[in-house]
C-alpha cells in the first residue's frame, strides 16, 4: 500500500511510503514507482529497518531506469547464505 499526501503546493516535497504489514519469510523486494515527469521530480529513495530485524548484512538499490526521469526502481536483498527470511509486522 502506497501512503502519500492528498495535497501538496509546487515547490513541496512530497513523501512517498510503500507500507506492508503481516510479511513471513521475506529475503528480497522490488518495487517501482512510476510517477509523470511533469509534475513531480525524484529526489531520493531511503532504506527502511524491514530487512535489518537481525543484523543480517543487506543490499539496497535505488535509480531511475535507464537514468530517464518517470519511474523509480527500487531493490533490496538480505546478504544471508544459505538464504533466509524474516517475519515483520
């Protein structure tokens, strides 16, 4: 689920935050958010604490594809072998 003002004025800077609740076994994400050029310019992507519940070592990425403003693709991965997931709330 996406959480994002209603309103905003030109110039603000508008927060946008992929929420999930009951996760199992979660080892990778991927998301992109595709938004219109025009109106709104990419800033930055922040990881969030989802993957760090243990301490595991983590991968995050965050860009525009191909470097062409439109669409943000986002991914994460824990750094576990063998593999493994974790529970969230």
């Amino acid at each position: 689920m996406l959480d994002a003002p209603a309103n905003a004025e030109e110039g603000d800077e508008i927060r946008v935050r992929v929420n999930a609740s009951m996760i199992e076994d979660l080892y990778a994400y991927g998301v992109d958010l595709v938004y219109n050029p025009n109106f709104f310019r990419y800033v930055r992507t922040e990881e969030t604490a989802i993957l760090r519940g243990d301490g595991a070592e983590r991968f995050f990425q965050a860009a525009l594809e191909d470097g062409v403003a439109g669409k943000v693709v986002v991914g994460a991965s824990r750094l576990t072998n063998p593999p493994t997931g974790i529970d969230a709330n």
